[in-house]
C-alpha cells in the first residue's frame, strides 16, 4: 500500500483564499532541502511570494494566460531554480533537473500530509521569471507553483470547473514499469 499523501496528490486550480504562514512554508521548503543530491549540492532554489505583494504579481506575469486566470487566487506563488553547474568545480551538473525534482516531489508529499497543494505549472516564461527574481546566470527557471488549501470549483469558469471535479485517472503500471526491457 502507498502513502495516502501520494495517492491523495493532485493538482487544483480552485483555491481557498487562507493565507499560508511562513511556518508551513518552512515546514515546506525543509522537506525540499532533505531530498537527495549528487555531493550534497541542493541545486534548487524557491523564490516565494505572498498574494498582495508585488513580488506574487511579479510571479503572476510570468505565467502563462491560461494559468494566470486561475493561480491569481493562490495564496502563495513560487519560482523554482536549478543550478546547472556544480558549485564546488564549476562543471556541469547533469543530474540537476532529476535533484530538483525530487526536491519538489518532496515538498509535494510534504505539502499533502499538511492539507496543502500544489499546482506545477509549465506554462510560463522562463527567462521573464528568471528576471522578475533576480536570478544568477547558473540558475535556471524550471518550474511555476501555485500553493494553497483547495477552494471551492464553483470559483472556477468553464472549462476549468468541469476539469477541477472529473475523476483522476492514471496509467495502468503496465504502462510504465518493464521487467527487463520495455515491451
């Protein structure tokens, strides 16, 4: 049986508008900094920001429209940064996307055992995110989060209120686990 703050994961787009404490942040962000790395590196990096600040609008824009309409109502919007190199000789690291997603996937489960979720996003401006947040040239721009306690779909327009309540579905595992080779 697996962990039901695994099973449980999933991605709203419907938000409480609760605010998260810097506490649960933290409780958070070390769930993230105990993920395992390649010579301890850590090679991720969260930039946060709270609704009503500049920096949570600054977030915003990064987004993508699609995005936007929704993750404006998240209490809480992050950044997430990868160092491309190795801090101690200056090389690549071709292992830092794998780190910072385990880091993520950690902060994940981190944030289901709390009743918090997390909705990743793809869409949005790399090079723009990585301007609005200052971030050094080793780092790059990986990924956007929307954080919060689930809200209420009826905020929600159409489309996005009809795909918030369908029912969650996931490959078979004979889909995605081969013994030996892929068949």
């Amino acid at each position: 049986m697996i962990l039901k703050e695994i099973s449980g994961r999933w991605s709203p787009r419907a938000f409480s508008n609760e605010s998260i404490s810097q506490k649960e942040l933290n409780a958070l962000f070390e769930a993230a900094r105990w993920a395992a790395s390649g010579n301890n590196t850590q090679p991720w990096r969260f930039v946060f920001a709270h609704k009503g600040s500049d920096e949570f609008d600054a977030l915003l824009s990064t987004l993508a429209e699609g995005n936007q309409v929704w993750a404006k109502n998240a209490p809480v919007l992050m950044g997430v940064f990868g160092r491309t190199r190795h801090e101690y000789k200056e090389r690549e690291n071709p292992t830092w996307m794998y780190e910072l997603g385990l880091a993520v996937g950690q902060l994940g489960i981190q944030a289901q055992s709390m009743d918090l979720y997390l909705h990743q996003m793809g869409g949005f401006d790399p090079e723009k995110m990585a301007e609005v947040c200052n971030a050094p040239e080793v780092y790059e721009a990986v990924v956007a989060i929307a954080l919060g306690r689930q809200g209420n779909p009826e905020m929600l327009e159409e489309p996005l209120r009809s795909r918030e309540t369908a029912e969650r579905t996931r490959k078979p595992l004979s889909d995605i686990a081969f013994k030996g080779r892929f068949e």
